[in-house]
C-alpha cells in the first residue's frame, strides 16, 4: 500500500489539493523517526466531502493536522486555492485561519471549561473583527440555533453543563462563525453514543448545505464515512491504499485492506456468521520500521514477493477508483477467510 | 476464607442443578449530592450454563454498572444495592468481600474495556497471569508459569515465552486485550463478563478480539455477559439479547427472534439510528430525538416515552411491566409494541 | 485473577469517564459521583464551604483586618510604649498577651507584626506568582528552546538552598522590608514558575488550545485566554501555601538574624525579641508562635480547599 503518485488528482478545480506530503516525528532522543504520513497526495473537491478511513495510527489525523498546519509536515505541498500553506509563516499563515476550521474528536476537550460558551462560539469573529458587537452577537445566536442549541439560554453557561452530543454542537457552531471554505472534521462522531451519532451525521448534512462548505471528514468507522462522504480514501500505515467513490468502494473494494476492513464490521444481523468471514490477522507494524514495498503486505493475504520488492503506484483500474496494489480484487473477488477461524 | 467455609457455604444451597445466575430485582443506586442515581434500576434476568447474553444499552442505561453490581465490584460507599444475584443458588447480593474473593477470578471473571489501565502497568504479564492462578488453584510456581504459557498459546499470541516476559506497555492494543483474556480465563470461570471489550480497539483487531472470545467461551463452556453500546457486535455472537434504557431491561429475546421482530420502538429506534454500509452514501439517518433520560428525575410512566414516536398520556403516566415471555422467549416493555418486523422498518439487509 | 478491588476507584472513574464521554448524560451524576468518592472530596464538592473552611476564612480576615487597621486600633504602640519597670510580664487584664522584655506589650506587637509580617508575605508571594508564573505559562507553552533555557533555569533557582539564598540577599544587600520581601521573592518564583509550567503543560495538549489556534488566536491570546483561566487555580492553590512558608521564613530569617531590623515589628522580631526571656516569661514566644501557628494552618487548609474544590470541577467536564 504504497499509495505514491498522482493519478488520481483532479485536472479541474480543487479547493485543498495535497502533494507528496511527509510528516515524519522523532521518537524521544533516540534518532528513530516515526514517518506517520508518507507521501500523501490528494485532492478535495468544491463542496465536496472527503471520507479518510483508516484504523489508528495510519496516519488519517496527522494528515488533517498537517492540512490545517498544526502540525508542520516536513516536505510536500498543501495548496488552499491557489496559496501553498507550506510556504507561510506567522502572519501570513493566521490570516487563512478563518477560512479553514476544524472540528475535534473530543466534545469536551475541544471546549475552554472556564469560559462562557457566548465567548467560546465569538473567538474567531472577536480576532477577526468581523462586524460590529451586534452582528457578532447576532452571529453567535444564529450559528447556535442553527445547530440545534437554544442560544439565548446556552450563550451564558459553561462547557461542563452541556452533553457531548451538545458540545460537539458548539464546537460545530464556532467552526462555521467564521464562514470557512473548508471545515476538517477529525473523529466528530467517534465519542458519541449511536443516536446523537446520528444527529451529529445529519447536522454536518444540513451545515454542509447550507453554508456551502467542504469538508474533510476523518474517521474510522467504514459505514459514517460511507453515509457522509462523496468520496472516500482509505489509509494505511501513512499510505493511501485506495480512493472511489463510497457506493462503489464498499460494493467492491479493490484494494485487499479495504475488503478486510470491510468484512470485520460488525453488522448488525443475526444470519451472518461473523466468523466465516474473510479477512486480515495481525496487527498494524510499527511505523517506525514500516515494511518494505507495499506496507499492508505483511498481513496481506494474497501478498508475493513484488509486493516486498516494489512500492505499488496509484492507479485507476475503473473509472474514478483508484487503488495502490500490484494485484488489486476484481469485482465480486472476497479475500480468504481466516486460517483462525477456519481451524 | 478457606476452601473448607466456602465447601460449607455451598453446601447449604443445590448447586448443581440451580442456573447459573438467576438476577431477580437487582437495584443499584448511588447516592450523589444531586440526589439518587438510579443508575440499575430492577433487573431480572436468567443465564444458564454456556449460555452468551448480550446486553446492550447507551451510555447511561445502566450495562456497565449492571455487570459490575452482579459481580460485586462496586464501592461499598454511597452505593445501595438491592435485590438478588444467586451465582449456582448462592446468593451474592451482601456477601461480604471474604465470600466474593472465592468468586472472583475463580467463578466469574471480568474482561474490561481498556486493557491498558486495567493491566498492573509495572507488572510482568506472566506474573499477572500466574498471580490468580496461584492464589485461587494452589499450584506449584512452574506449574503455573507452564499454565500461564498455555494460556497465552490459546489466546492466540505469538512467541508466548517471550511476551510472558515484557510489561503491558511493550504490547499493543490487541495484545493487551489478549492478556486481559488470558487472565480473566485462567481459573477457568463459570461466567465471563466482557465489558465493551473491543471498544477501544481497531476495526480489524476488534474483530479478532471478538472471535478469540467466542471460541474460549464455547471451548471451555462459560456463559458470558457481553456488555456493549454496539447492536453489530452482539447481533452474531450471542445467545440472547437484553437492551437496556434508564437502568431497565427494556426488551429481551433470544438474538434471531429480536432482530427479526423486535417490539420496543426503542429498540427499534436504536437499530434505525445506525449507519448502514449496505445503505447508499447520504441516505439521511434516523435519529432519536431529545436525550438520554435523567437517573435522578427519570420521566414518570415509561422512561422512554419522553423520546418515543408512539407515546401516549398511557405511557407518560403508567409505566409497562415487562412481559412474561412468549413462545420464542421474547419479554418486552411496551403498551404499544412495535407490529412490523426489523426488517421491514429498520432496513437491516 | 488479579484482585479486583484495591485500585478499582480508579478504573471506574476511567469508565465513567469514558462513557461519560460518549453520552449525552449531562456530565455530572455518576462521573462526578466516583470521581469525588476516589478522590475523597466528597465532601469539599458540596456547594459552599465546611466549618472548617470557615472557621480558616474567618482568621485571616480578622487577621488582615486587624493588620491594616493597626494604626487606629485602641492598643498601645509597638516599639514607643516602652516601660522597662514592667519588663518580660506574663498576660494581665490590661495585657492579654503580657509584656515584652521592653515592657511593650505583646498583643500590639503580634498585631503590628502581623501588618508587616503579612505585607513582606504577601508581597513576596505576588511578586513570585507574577514572575513565577509568567516564567512558567511561557516555558510550558512554548516547549521548544525557549521552553528548555526557562525551564533550566527554574532548575538551578529551584536547586539552591533556600534559606541560604535569602540569607545571602540579605546580608548582602542590608536588612530592610523590601530586601526580605525580595529575598522571599526570589525563593517562591522558582516554585511558582514549576507549579505553573506543568499545569501548562498539559493543559496546553487539550483539543481547545488547537482550536484557538486553528481560529487564529495569537501566542498571546491563547495563552491569556485559553490556558491562563484553567491554570490559575493550581497557581493560586500553590501560593496560598507559599504564603504560609513565606511567614515562616521570614520568621526564621530574624531567629538567626538576618530579617528585619528589630525597629520594625514582624513576627519573626517579635519572636526573636522573646528568645531571651523563654525561662520567666514563655508568653513572650507561646503567643506570636501561636498565631503563626494559626495562620499557617489556616493557608494551607484553604489551599486543599481551593484544590480540592478545583479538581472535581474538572473532573466534572
């Protein structure tokens, strides 16, 4: 899963196109260096939303850290419009804050306990001066009912005396004050339970539609980013495995890692036998000696000695699906089932 | 105690032809400044020998401080627990803790969701795991380092030798969970409980994690408590089901019979709420409206109608028993039960 | 099997927290309930304050009143009203505390003690909290190299002797108010600046801290907005206590003569002036100890409360 090269960027316009990104952190004193995202390039489309899937530690977060440049990648380019955000610095940087937000995994981490959530939702349009004290207080009120939260009552009070399904709201609320093009959404619904999942999923709809916005969506759970996204590209190990649209990605995952991910989710189904079906062992590698060649061949079922010798290249083997193997499913092909399971 | 009082105390009881746990009325509540948490608030349910029973609930409906009230593992301090748990007719409910370290480890054992805390951190795995078996099967040390290696083999964890060596912290994720597993079977309990077990695990590895449990409880006939928030993960690896809301047992059947008729609309509501890989991309979900109830103030009558499409003034004032189960064993807590099937209303394929 | 119960105040907290997490439950009940149970603090989460907390509230109000309104109390004056007939008397009715070997009497002096002992105490401290904390929000806040030469040297102002280092400032720069007031400055920056940091420190990794800056906070505001707020109660906790040692140091310094001059009334001049007597008159000694004794206790007691109070609010969120 190599996931090097550029076959699948768009020709056309993009609104956040990333190229050969490297974020690389050094482990403690020791020189040992962990490459959490390797040479990533990816593109995301005007009022598009882009699914990044992928278990913990393939990278997903760093990546949308890196696009939002808190954490600075170490080579590569990010370009927002027509700006490349590796290049700026200080000033220059902050000032294409308010048109690039975030939202966090943790509801209540995301959220200053000590101050009012008035003030919390009003930051940015505070630092920016954007409108006069009236407009800004008129903003705040509207973002809040926007998403669902009774202002008048919620401007006063503190963090600690809202629900998470709650705080996600506000933190919703501040990212779109500013009117940003783009909103990076890291795990927002990760921490939720299963129905306040569902109106979280719903709300980023209807914000989505009615502020014209686009947006990253990262997590790991296949069937959120499926119901959310308009393309999705799976991740592995700082590499990008495979990238299609949702309904075809899910229908016929090309790449191996894809279809195991695929076949562990638990469905909620009595008539299949979750044990029969196929899929991967083992763990993710360290990321500090990532394999050679193709980094999910280690636990790759159909792995050969190619895949060991020579990093797989992005390719489109059907229309708008892309994938990064040397012997990518055809459609209908399952993995095999797991030795395990079998004995 | 020694092994003579606890012969003794079992003596007094039929053991053997009891089921394994009977919970009949089982109340837990915590007294807090804001008032009392009826956090378990009358459950009664039957598990027999072998048997898996999946209980499934959102944060707040009362599973996890469920699981931990049978087994006794809750602070004696502001807690009021009443009711009855007879673990094989004994009862447990205001044994002291004398009694319930017979119990521990020995008869009933508890997987927990985060492996990393729940492992001694400066603690050899080995020495976890031969820590219970020396303390409850009085064997020799080797006896119980080669045990150990046995354990760690039918977990499924490689190089068992040396990973019997390394600290929790040298492990990953998956691993740790394995070594939770390993010492929650090591004496070989009656009764697993597995508290969200794979919750904090990757998709993949939550998978395997799943599967190991399933065939220790099957190779080594336990019955199993499966504690999660995720219908998926129940729905093909249990026996029963029971979902809880507000610290009650809102629907119980055995797992084929809920998913294909299931009767409370929370039930229902739940199972519509989840994203669905086989839906299509943007299908728009249905939620639940309002919040989860209040274990201080519950809603009068049923505690769910507050968020319920089909409540009724009925509902709001009285609240339904749950009823006598069926033929198929379905129990269930509604005036108005849901008519259509799963299938039909929630769109599972 | 591991025994399940010794460290499972904890794991609960953990789970509750988790599915707190996770739940749409307002964050209170249940967590709050095992966070305050583990903890301990059931009882300082209650609204409002315990007996005990009054009771220390109450003393240094009395204290501080007393101090400032010193000059227009009805006592006699500290260092003037002097009888040497009555020299190193035990209490009386006209003097609760008894007389000095000066015959001046003891509860003035302890009185106007107190007005400067508090003063060099407190000034100390603020400055320290000031400096301290500056020092500590910005190497914990930033924690590249300016973080590492800020931190180092808390280190080495941390590594010397205490007593040592006022001992030095002052017979080096001359035994004045200001000079003590300094020296005991300069001991409680390197604790503050600690405090400070580590506080910082993790609450600089939390998600809002990304967030502001992701809205395009600057260094400044972050660190005033975001961070400050929830540092400041370990800060203030800390320098409670560091009031109390502040006192004692002072004190101390005069024991072995190097605080004050004794023509300015402290605590520690009032005690040391006592010394002498300690066979006819333990009076002299018994009283200001006392009610350093006193002060202490009660600095130390409200810098728990303020903890205490302050980590189940936040294990609350």
């Amino acid at each position: 899963m190599a996931g090097t090269g550029k076959a699948h960027l768009s020709q056309g316009e993009t609104v956040l196109r990333i190229e050969d990104l490297f974020v690389e952190f050094p482990v403690g004193r020791s020189g040992l260096k962990v490459s959490a995202v390797a040479g990533i390039s990816i593109d995301v489309r005007e009022g598009e939303t882009l699914g990044l899937v992928g278990e913990s530690g393939c990278g997903k977060s760093t990546l949308g850290k890196a696009i939002m440049q808190i954490v600075r990648a170490n080579s590569g380019h990010v370009m927002f419009g027509d700006i490349d955000l590796m290049t700026l610095q200080g000033e220059e940087l902050r000032q294409t804050r308010p048109r690039l937000q975030m939202i966090f995994q943790d509801p209540i981490s995301s959220l200053n306990p000590r101050r009012r959530v008035g003030k919390i939702v009003r930051e940015g349009l505070d630092i920016w001066k954007i409108g006069d004290e009236a407009s800004r207080q008129a903003k705040v009120l509207e973002v809040l009912e926007v998403v669902g939260i009774d202002a008048e009552a919620a401007i006063g009070r503190r963090p600690h005396e809202f629900s998470g399904g709650q705080c996600q709201r506000i933190s919703i609320a501040r990212a779109v004050a500013t009117e940003p093009r783009v909103i990076i959404c890291d795990e927002p619904v990760s921490a939720l339970d299963v129905s306040v999942q569902a109106q979280i999923l719903n709300l980023l709809e209807d914000m989505k539609a009615r502020y014209g916005l686009t947006l990253v969506f990262i997590a790991h759970d296949l069937a959120v980013v499926k119901n959310i996204s308009d393309r999705v590209a799976v991740m592995y190990l700082g590499k990008l495995c495979e990238i299609a649209t949702p309904d075809d990605l899910y229908a016929s995952p090309a790449h191996p890692y894809t279809a195991a991910l695929l076949s562990a989710i638990p469905v909620a189904d009595p008539e299949v036998n979750p044990t029969l079906r196929g899929g991967v062992g083992g763990e993710i590698p360290s990321p500090l000696a990532p394999p050679s060649g193709c980094r999910f061949r280690t636990r790759c079922p159909l792995a050969t000695e190619k895949c060991a010798e020579e990093e797989p290249q992005i390719q489109e083997i059907r229309p708008n699906h892309f994938v990064a193997c040397h012997f990518p499913l055809a459609e209908g092909q399952e993995l095999p089932a797991l030795e395990a399971n079998i004995a | 105690m020694s092994a003579e009082s606890f012969a003794e105390s079992s003596a007094t009881t039929p053991s053997s032809d009891a089921p394994l746990l009977v919970v009949n009325n089982l109340k837990t509540y915590f007294k807090t400044d804001r008032g009392l948490v009826r956090a378990v608030d009358g459950v009664s349910f039957t598990l027999e020998r072998g048997r898996t029973l999946g209980v499934v609930g959102e944060s707040g409906s009362g599973k996890t401080v469920l699981a931990r009230s049978i087994m006794g593992l809750l602070p004696k301090r502001d807690v009021e627990r009443s009711g009855s748990v007879k673990f094989e007719g004994v009862e447990l409910v205001g044994a002291d803790n004398s009694l319930m370290a017979q119990y521990w480890g020995d008869q009933m054992a508890m997987v927990f969701q985060d492996p990393m805390t729940s492992l001694n951190p400066v603690m050899r795995v080995g020495k976890q795991i031969t820590e219970g078996l020396r303390q409850h099967l009085d064997i020799s040390k080797d006896h119980a380092n080669q045990t150990a290696l046995a354990l760690l083999s039918s977990v499924g964890i490689p190089e068992p030798e040396r990973r019997l060596r390394q600290y929790p912290h040298e492990m990953s994720g998956g691993m740790r969970q394995r070594v939770m597993i390993a010492i929650a079977i090591a004496c070989g309990p009656k009764l697993l409980f597995a508290d969200e077990p794979t919750t904090a695990l990757d998709v993949t590895v939550q998978a395997q994690i799943l599967d190991l449990l399933q065939t220790q409880q099957r190779d080594r006939y336990m019955a199993m408590i499966l504690v999660t928030h995720d219908l998926g993960v129940v729905a093909g690896r249990t026996d029963e089901i029971a979902v809880m809301y507000a610290g009650k047992i809102v629907e119980k059947a055995p797992t084929k019979v809920l998913f294909s008729n299931l009767r409370h609309p929370y039930t229902e509501a739940l199972l519509s709420s989840i994203p669905k890989i086989s839906d299509p991309s943007h299908t728009r979900l249905k939620t639940i409206g309002g919040r989860p109830p209040n274990l201080i103030n519950p809603p009068t009558g049923c505690k769910f109608s507050p968020r319920c499409a089909y409540a009724t003034d009925k509902c709001r004032t009285e609240e339904p028993p749950l009823s006598a189960p069926d033929s198929d064993g379905h129990q269930f807590s509604c005036w108005f039960p849901v008519e259509l099937s799963a299938k039909q209303t929630s769109g599972v394929r | 099997m591991r025994d399940p119960l010794p460290d499972h105040g904890e794991e609960l907290i953990h789970l509750m927290h988790d599915s707190e997490a996770r739940s749409d439950v307002p964050a209170d009940s249940v967590t709050q309930h095992f966070a305050a149970v583990s903890a301990g603090t059931v009882k300082a989460k209650k609204k409002g304050l315990t007996i005990g907390a009054w009771i220390a509230v109450g003393w240094m109000t009395l204290l501080i009143l007393a101090a400032i309104l010193a000059p227009v109390l009805p006592i006699p004056d500290p260092i003037n009203d002097a009888n040497p007939l009555k020299a190193a008397q035990g209490p009386t009715l006209n003097h609760i505390f008894g007389l000095d070997g000066n015959g001046r009497d003891v509860f003035s002096r302890i009185i106007w003690g107190a007005r400067n002992s508090l003063f060099i105490a407190f000034a100390a401290v603020i400055t320290g909290f000031i400096i301290g904390g500056a020092l500590g929000l910005i190497s914990g806040y930033f924690k590249g190299r300016v973080g590492g030469v800020l931190g180092a040297l808390t280190d080495i102002l941390l590594a010397f002797p205490q007593l040592v280092l006022a001992l030095a400032v002052v017979s080096f720069l001359g035994r004045t108010v200001f000079n003590v007031t300094m020296a005991l400055a300069i001991v409680s920056i390197p604790i503050l600046a600690r405090i400070t940091r580590a506080s910082t420190l993790s609450w600089s990794e939390r998600d809002f801290v990304t967030a502001a800056r992701a809205q395009g906070a600057g260094h400044i505001r972050t660190m005033l907005r975001e961070i400050l707020p929830n540092v400041l109660p370990a800060m203030l906790s800390i320098a409670l206590l560091g009031i109390a040692v502040a006192i004692v140091a002072e004190a101390s310094l005069s024991l072995v003569g190097a605080g004050v001059k004794p023509d300015v009334t402290t605590w520690g001049n009032v005690i040391f002036s006592g010394q002498a007597y300690l066979r006819e008159a333990p009076s002299m000694v018994l009283f200001p100890s006392m009610v350093i004794f006193f002060t202490v206790y009660a600095l130390n007691y409200l810098g728990d409360v303020l903890r205490a109070t302050f980590d189940v609010r936040e294990s609350a969120l």
